[in-house]
C-alpha cells in the first residue's frame, strides 16, 4: 500500500524533525509518511492474535493513518517500534515525606524521558510554615516542591526532542491556596507547568451565597482557617487574565463522573486537563480527522458509516497500544492494565464547519457538536464492548459502573489538543476554531507560517469578494461560543475536554470572570482561558500581529560609554551590547535638577525596551535625532539639541548616519499646553501665555 501525497511542505517539516526514525549516524530511517505509518502500523498491530489477524490490521491501521482520518498521540508515533513509551498522559501521586516527594521526582524524570507529560495534585502536602516533628523544624511547602519538579523538567528533554509538560494542581481549600494562585504572575516562575486550581462544589456554594469557606489542614485534617469564597475566585481570574493561569478543575464533578471511582479519587489530570486519571494511571490518545468525513452527497452531508468504521478501528488501535506498549515504572503498568483506559478524540471540527458553511458560533454547529459526539461515543462504547467479548473486560470492572457488565475500557472518549498532529493530518486543531486563516506557529523552536487551505482555495476562486460570514477565527468569536462548543461536546465524553477559550488582548478581567462562571454553569469539567498577548512567549499569533515583549536580560554584557554636550552638562550614555546587537541604553546627566535626571533615566528605559523587544537601532535614531529642546548647544559634534537628540547623535556614532526629515528642529512646545512655541530664547505660548523665563 502507497501513501498518496498531499502533505503540505510544514507537515513534512513536522514529520522529519520530530517523527522520522533516525540511524545512529542521525540519517533518517524513515524517508517518507508511508515507512513512519507503517512502521507504527506493524507495531501496534503485534498486540493481535496469529498472523493472519496482525497482516490485516496492520493494513487496516496503516490505511487510516494514510488517509488522514486517524492519528494516534505524538509519543506512539516517535517510540512505537523503538522501545519506547507510547503513553502521554501520566498522574503521579505525591505524598507529604521528603522521601516519596523525591521518588516522584525521580519518577517525573523517567516518564518525560520517555516523551509523557505528567500531572500531580499537590494538596497532600502540609502547608508551608507547619511544624515537622521529625527534623523540628518548618515545612517548605508545596510550592517549593513544585519548583523542584519543574527544575528536574527543564533538564531532561522527553525522547530527545523536547522539555516535559506538567499539570500542577492544588485544591481550593489547600491554606496555601493564594500564594499558588499567584505565583506564575512574574512571567518566569515554573514555566514547564500549567496550572489549576481543583475547585470544590462547596466553594463554588459558598462563592453562590457570598460567605466564606473552610481551609483544611492536608496533614491535621482539621480546619485551618476560613476564606472569602468572592475573594479567592477574584484572585483565580485576575491571575488568569494576566498570564492566563491558573485554570480551574471542577473536581467534585470529575469524581461524579469517574466511572473507576472503586479504584479511588481522581486528584489530577494530564498537563492539558482533557484526561483525569487515577494516581499511576496513564492514558492512550488518538484523535479522528472529522474534515475527512464531509460528503456532499451522504446525509447531513456527514459519512456517518464510514466515521462508525474509523471509530471502531481507532478503539481497537487503541487498545492494542496498552498491550504492547513499555511503561516507565511498573506501577503505571498494573494500574494501566487493570482499567485499560483510553481516549479517542476528534481534530478538524473547524474545517468541517466552514465545509458545511456553518458558523462556529452557530445553534447549528452546537447541534451538530452534540450529534457527532453521540455517535462516536456510542460506536467507541459499543467497539469496546465488543472487544471484550473477544478479549475479556478490563480486570477492574467489578470497580466501576459496569459490574456485572461487559466492557473492554474504562473510558473511551477524550478531546484533546492535537497540536502537531492536526497540524501532519492538515486540518484544525482539536474542537478549537481556526486561531487565524493567515498564521504564524511557533514550534520545534522555529516559526512556520501557514494559510489555511480552505481560506485559500474560497480567495482563489473569489478574488475580489468579501469573505462569507461563516470564516470566523477565534477572536472573532465570543467566549460563551467558545465554552458553549466545549459544553456540549463534555455531555458525551467519559473523561474529559481540553479547550482554550481565547480572548482578544483587550479583554477585561469581568470578561474571564463570566467564562469562569459560565463553564461552571454549562457543567464543564474544567475551564482554560488565555488572552492574546499575555504572556512573553505564546505559540500561535495571527500572522502579522504578534505582541512583541522585552527579552530577558544575561546577568553581564559588555557595553561602551559615550560622553556628549548638552544645553544641560554634560551626559553620560551608555550603549550594552548582546549578540553583537544594541541592547539596553542608559542615560545619565550630572548637576542638573532632578527633573533632568529622571527624564534622562526615563528616555534610556524606554529605549532599551524597544531595543529589547526587536526594535533596530535605526528606528530608534529616526525617532530621536532632531527632536528640539529650550536649551540647544553648539558643540565640536555640531549642533545638540536636546537631551534625545544628543543619545541620537550617540547612537548614529556606533550604529551609522540615519538620513532624517528635519521637520522637527528648532521647535520647542509649551510645557502647559503643548502648543509650538516661536524660535525665540525666551519664547512666549501665543495659545496660553505661558513663557520659559516668568
């Protein structure tokens, strides 16, 4: 079997850098889709019975990863075959001693190794400040030992290919709770964590009556003080609406809903919330390519048979991945195996939606939203029940909802964000709506530009017409749509939704309190929002418009200091230079006035943050140079005529002449009302009397 083309030039980009099975020499061993599909293919399909049923499903496997229409999760694409992994999502249980923290820690490490993110819910652990009978002395705290986690992450790299992804979680009721809420609010603390806060229902009944709630001592389990439910929630959206965490976990309502709940609570999910698991427990992940089930011709204009088959196939896929898969530690192998959970999901709802001219924020999409995910989470319950009857249920059966039942899997269905692979299968990530038809990504520590092929091919053949109403990109939805489309996509699935509900840059800190509340409203299981811009570094930003921040200073850079004449003494600028770049400027003017120094020392900062940001010195001179001023000087350098055209001048000295429009010299404006004032020494405002030397 050949896999037809049609990948696009960043797929196979994708495909190479990160999928693409190497030699020793870092030759590729996969040369095309086809030998990386197939390889997988093979794999996975070992887990079947004799060799007749391992050649056809090796066939079947490979044709819906050829086509497009199934993708399994990034770690079976790079490990399958290699000894590896399959597995991304992990939960990892920390318990309050110093030794079963560090043997997470430990623990943590292998799993990113081995290409898995991992979650941990940190509330077992005392809070910080309480008495340590052992030692005598005082407890750190769970937030230490987040950081602890977060520095072992920064220095291993999963399968070779990138940093490990973590989901931190604390409870509400935790009495370290405010601290956790705001410690991502410098921009660099613990960036190899996403977090949540796992919020209670008798938070959220406190926060409904406006009272306050009990905090509970982990370790004492007794109460340990009491907040204001409003306060606390104020604090959650305002954090987030800065740098967009924490998010929240209805924890309450994932253990309602957790149909292992024999096995134990549920404390924690994966990095990106869509898979709660028991601790040790890890999760198998698969996602359908709905674009590819379009038809004109089939009813609703939806290949419903055709989806059934794909569904039943990603199921058993999927389930023969627990087989043959490697864990990194034994115990995520027993408690894997005994609820063998998996989670199939979808990509490419967006693409479908502009097929079927639907808008996203439509009653039509939403209804369309909730009859797909009916029907693959019957067809994926249905395949698992038949595999059962061939394979047996999951050995912990008689710890769920379906003892004395039939059931291969724990869970079947999951919504996860599908990232790079959306991104091979050519079509919209996850359930989320197109970020922007025009986009720019940054991955695999490049950028790649992308034009969405259906905004594409509608330009090409409508040159000169207005786009229809039903391209929307996610700005241009509103965020109730955004958790209104997860809501009713969450009715059907057994684990849960991951769903980024994106807000433009101007949006309010009321707007991401209504989202919060809303998800809770619509019966959500946990909310994610980011707005535009928040945070230094993001990964997609429509094409054009990304927001440019400061880069982060080395602690020593080598500089230069250049002493110019002014109207007011002398002044000091200093030039520091990084990656043979100007980088920060520093002015300084001696015996002066106060007022002169701290508009020196201003101009410098603002200079420096643009050069920070990417500005070129150019610019910066272009800005500067010929900007009048009340005390112009003639000088060996020629004519200085403020305090900005002297760093100007500075500047042009290291970095060339900039050719300027000289509109702006000799004008000086009135300090009052900042009208021109006429060339004079001692000039008179002509529109509010106001003159230098009264």
């Amino acid at each position: 079997m050949s896999v037809a083309g049609g990948f696009t030039d960043n797929a196979l980009k994708i495909l190479k850098a990160r999928y693409f099975l190497k030699d020793d020499k870092g030759g590729f061993v996969d040369k095309a889709p086809e030998d990386l599909f197939r390889r997988v293919a093979d794999y996975v399909a070992t887990a079947e019975k004799g060799k007749a049923e391992r050649r056809k499903y090796a066939q079947a496997f490979l044709r819906i990863m050829a086509d497009r229409d199934f993708l399994p999760n990034s770690p079976t694409l790079t490990g399958a075959g290699r000894g590896m992994c399959l597995s991304a999502c992990f939960v990892l249980p920390i318990e309050d001693s110093l030794d079963h923290i560090f043997e997470t820690v430990k623990n943590a490490a292998l799993v990113h190794k081995e290409g898995g993110g991992t979650g941990f819910d940190f509330s077992r652990l005392r809070p910080k400040g309480s008495f340590v009978r052992k030692t005598q002395g005082v407890a750190s705290g769970p937030l230490s030992f987040l950081k602890v986690i977060d520095s072992a992450t920064e220095a291993v790299k999963q399968g070779g290919t990138r940093r490990g992804a973590n989901m931190g979680i604390l409870r509400v009721d935790h009495p370290d709770i405010e601290e956790f809420i705001q410690m991502k609010l410098d921009g660099a603390s613990v960036a190899n964590f996403n977090i949540s806060v796992a919020i209670t229902d008798a938070f959220m009944a406190a926060f409904d009556a406006g009272t306050e709630y009990d905090l509970v001592d982990p370790h004492l389990g007794t109460v340990a003080g009491r907040k204001d439910a409003r306060k606390v929630f104020q604090l959650i959206v305002e954090s987030a609406w800065a740098v967009g965490d924490p998010g929240l976990i209805f924890i309450d309502r994932v253990n309602a809903g957790n149909p292992t709940a024999g096995l134990g609570p549920i404390r924690a999910t994966n990095p990106c919330g869509e898979q709660p698991l028991h601790d040790y427990e890890s999760c198998n992940l698969g996602s359908i390519n709905l674009a590819n089930f379009h038809s004109a011709k089939a009813k609703d204009h939806f290949d419903w048979a055709r989806f059934a088959s794909v569904v039943r196939l990603g199921v058993r896929f999927l389930d023969d991945v627990i087989d043959v898969n490697r864990y990194p530690l034994p115990q995520i192998d027993r408690t894997t195996r005994a609820s063998r959970r998996i989670g199939l999901g979808v990509m490419g709802w967006a693409d479908l939606l502009l097929l079927m001219k639907l808008r996203y924020d439509s009653p039509k999409a939403l209804a369309l939203a909730g009859k797909v995910a009916g029907f693959l989470r019957a067809e994926a319950t249905a395949a698992s029940r038949d595999l059962a009857a061939e394979r047996g249920s999951f050995p912990a059966i008689a710890s769920s909802v379906y003892k004395g039942g039939r059931m291969r899997n724990a869970t079947v269905f999951t919504i996860a964000p599908t990232g790079t692979i959306s991104r091979i299968a050519g079509c919209s990530s996850s359930i989320e709506p197109v970020f922007a038809f025009e986009v720019v990504s940054k991955i695999i520590d490049s950028e790649l530009k992308d034009i969405h092929p259906l905004y594409a091919a509608w330009k090409e053949k409508n040159p000169d017409k207005p786009l229809p109403d039903y391209f929307r990109s996610a700005h241009e939805i509103a965020p109730e749509w955004h958790i209104k489309t997860q809501a009713a996509f969450q009715k059907h699935v057994d684990n849960s939704v991951s769903k980024t509900i994106n807000f433009p840059h101007e949006a309010s800190v009321e707007d991401v309190e209504k989202a919060y509340r809303l998800a809770w409203d619509l019966g959500t299981k946990g909310i994610t929002i980011y707005r535009d811009g928040c945070r230094e570094s993001q990964v997609l930003y429509k094409n054009g418009t990304e927001i440019k921040h400061p880069e982060g200073r080395p602690d020593s850079l080598p500089s230069v200091t250049d002493k110019i004449k002014t109207g007011f003494g002398n002044l000091y600028v200093t030039i520091s230079f990084h990656n043979q770049k100007p980088f920060e400027v520093f002015a300084s003017i001696g015996k002066s006035g106060y007022s002169t120094m701290a508009d020196a020392e201003a101009l410098g900062r603002l200079i420096s943050t643009a050069l920070r940001s990417g500005v070129e010195a150019e610019e910066v001179i272009t800005q500067l140079k010929g900007i009048g001023g009340s005390e112009p000087i003639f000088t060996e350098g020629g004519l200085i005529q403020s305090i900005p055209d002297a760093i100007a001048k500075v500047l042009e000295k290291h970095f060339g002449e900039v050719k300027h429009n000289a509109k702006d010299f000799y004008t000086v404006r009135c300090k009052i009302c900042g009208a021109l004032l006429p060339d004079e020494k001692c000039p008179v405002c002509n529109n509010c009397g106001w003159s230098k030397c009264a």
